[in-house]
C-alpha cells in the first residue's frame, strides 16, 4: 500500500469529493475493484473526501454511476501536474536552471579568504602573502595545494610559527599563529655575565651564581654588568662562570606633548547619508552620485559579502558607503583641562610602551607654560627585571 502511494505521488494523484446517499456501497464498490483511496474523511452521512492515483481515478465513473454518486476533482498533485504547470513558465524554468548550474560552477571556486590569529602581522600582508603562493580570490579550489602553501609561507616568513588552510564551501579560513621573539641563547656550560638593559636604580639583587657588581641603591646604565662571571681569587687564578640570578631596578618612562589653549575641533552634526553599491568580484556599480551634498564629512565604508550558506559565498559584494557630516568648532581649554588632556594623550603612549606585566609604582606630571598653550611631560617609574646575559670571551 505504501509503495501504492509513493508510485502515486510521482505519477500523479488527485483529491476528489464523493457526494452521495451510498457512500458505505461506493467505499464497498472500490475496495472489490482493488481501488486505493487514501486520506479518507467522512463529512457528514453524505461527503467523503479522498485521494485517488490518475489510473484508478478512470475506473470511477461507472462505480459512481452504479452507486449513484458524484465525484468531483478538488486539484490535481504530483510530478505531471508539476511539470505541466511549469511548461507555461519555460522563460522562469530555464532561469532557475542556470541559477542552479552557475551555483555549481562557482562552487569550484574560492570567493572569500578568513584570516585568523594575526596579532603583528596585517592581514592585507597575509593576504598578499597567500596571493604570491596562489591563493587568492576566485582561485580554483582543485589547483590550490594547501600543504605547498603551507610549506612556502613558513619558509618565507620567520615570524609565522604555525599557519593552517581549511577549505570549506567557497570559503578558505586561514588561522595562524605568530612566533614570538626569544632573546639568544646562551650555552649553560658557556661562561657569561648578566648586564644590564636599561638605566635604573638597582631596588634588588638575587645571584645565583657570579658575584654581584652592584647594590641596592646604585644607578646603573644600559650595558653595566650587574653580575659578573669572572671570579677572581686573591690567591688563585682568575676563573669563570656561567652567571644565573635577577636583578630588579627602577626604570623611568617619560613622554611629552603640547596642548594649545585654542584649538579647532572637527565633530558630527548628526546627519547621515547612505549611498549603496555593488561589486561582482573585481567590477564595482555605484548606484549613487559621485558628489555628496556635504561640504565637509567623514566616509565610512562597509562591505558585506552574500553567501548562501555559512561556509558558501559569492563573488558578489553589497558596499555601503556612510557619509557622517562634519563642522570644524572651535574650541577653548583652561590650563586644567589642557593638563587634563595631555594626561590622558601620554598615559595612552606610556602603557602601550611599559605593558600590563610591568609595576608602576609612582608616576609624575610635570607642566610647563607656553605662549600659546602648556607642555605637558608625564614620568612613570617602573618597577622591572633589567638582566641579560652576554656571554664572555675567553
């Protein structure tokens, strides 16, 4: 019966409507010829509603008759019906048939580069990098060797440790990982001194093996050894080690800046303009004047790629364009806020320089009086390990 309803299905069924006062001998009638009806529904004594196969629905009109009841078609399903409705529509049918084989066709190609893991290193650099080795945008998918690119990248770049290539879709997601710089390497059994990498005041002293050249409270300047390796006996030859231990001191990091009292400032007025484009991989359509009607104004630009699925993009790009209209303000600080304002310009500098790792113990603001403005020199000192090893020529 099953297999009955899918062959139904595929060549063709109908639902239909029996009106009649036999409807238990037009049932009875149907079921001695071997007459599948399914999706039977009773309405009433006199209604049934149900679903025939084309071949059988012929054999009907002589059990109606017998039973004297109506049987009217209420639509028409299946494979021949859909093709018959769709033979009218030749111009839409042959469109989505090219819509469908062009999405085949581009599927063998790569339309959208992801790159992950780059901190140092831009991603147009990445980019450009990928390109020279063959992958790049609208690059076959079944020319691309992965392991070759892989492999020229790590060779060509010192600064990538790891670089991985998954092709998905249409999509190729680069993740890489970047090496870190390790200071040089010295040979346990060589013998070295620890000297210093910056100007200080020592605040510690752990040696370990060598002997201390400095102390708590010295000033020390960048390249003075701090703990020597080169041991010297009264009575003895002169012998050498391999020196080990940390020494702590305090570091300055200054920065300055002028801040005038009379300045001009470019911000927003609040109004916005959209302007809409469209790229097919390289070409670009503008659907927009090229002139804003802003005198003056910030651009920002979007670009955002169609895909179809997650992993499944286009060669079609939607750009949108925002311009941000803009007025120049002028604008007067007293010294306070022209202080206030230098502050926070080199406070911005001097962490991104220092890092999160590093203890700053004090810090000092120091301001000076111009004809136009103040100069503004922010210090803070550092508490940090200034020890490297420099090994020692015998």
């Amino acid at each position: 019966m099953f297999f009955k309803i899918l062959v139904s299905h595929l060549l063709g069924y109908m639902n239909i409507v029996v009106e009649g006062y036999f409807i238990e001998r037009f049932m009875n009638s149907c079921i001695s010829k071997k007459i599948l009806l399914w999706n039977v529904k009773r309405e009433k004594a006199s209604i049934l509603y149900a679903n025939i196969g084309i071949k059988d629905f012929k054999r009907l009109k002589k059990i109606a008759k017998t039973t004297k009841c109506k049987v009217k078609i209420q639509e028409k399903k299946g494979l021949p019906f859909l093709i018959k409705r769709y033979q009218k529509r030749k111009l839409f049918f042959i469109c989505l048939v090219l819509i469908f084989l062009a999405i085949f066709v581009l599927s063998n190609f790569i339309w959208n580069i992801e790159v992950t893991g780059n901190q140092k290193i831009s991603q147009t650099e990445i980019l450009e990098l990928l390109e020279k080795q063959g992958l790049k945008i609208g690059s076959m998918k079944g020319n691309i060797d992965t392991k070759q690119v892989i492999q020229k990248v790590r060779l060509e770049r010192d600064d990538i440790a790891w670089i991985g290539i998954e092709l998905t879709g249409t999509n190729a997601i680069v993740e890489v990982v970047e090496a870190e710089e390790k200071p040089d390497m010295i040979n346990p059994e060589e013998f070295c001194n620890i000297v210093a990498d910056a100007e200080g005041i020592i605040t510690e002293v752990k040696a370990l093996n060598g002997i201390p050249q400095v102390k708590k409270g010295d000033i020390v300047k960048k390249g003075d050894i701090l703990i020597s390796g080169t041991i010297e006996g009264k009575y003895t030859e002169v012998s050498y080690v391999h020196s080990e231990g940390e020494v702590e001191a305090k570091i300055w990091y200054s920065e300055k800046t002028e801040v005038p009292y009379r300045e001009q400032k470019i911000e927003r007025t609040g109004l916005e303009e959209k302007r809409y484009g469209i790229k097919i991989n390289n070409f670009q359509i503008n659907f927009y004047k090229t002139l804003s009607n802003f005198e003056k104004y910030d651009t920002i630009i979007e670009n955002k790629k169609l895909k179809l699925f997650s992993d499944f993009y286009l060669p079609i790009t939607f750009v949108t364009k925002r311009n941000y209209e803009t007025k120049v303000k002028d604008v007067t600080h007293s010294k306070e806020e022209a202080t206030d304002i230098g502050i926070q310009e080199l406070e911005s500098k001097l962490k991104e320089q220092i890092g999160e790792d590093k203890q700053v113990v004090d810090k000092h603001v120091n301001v000076k009086e111009k004809e136009q403005g103040i100069e503004v020199e922010l210090v803070y000192e550092v508490l940090e390990k200034i020890g490297t090893k420099e090994k020692i020529e015998v």
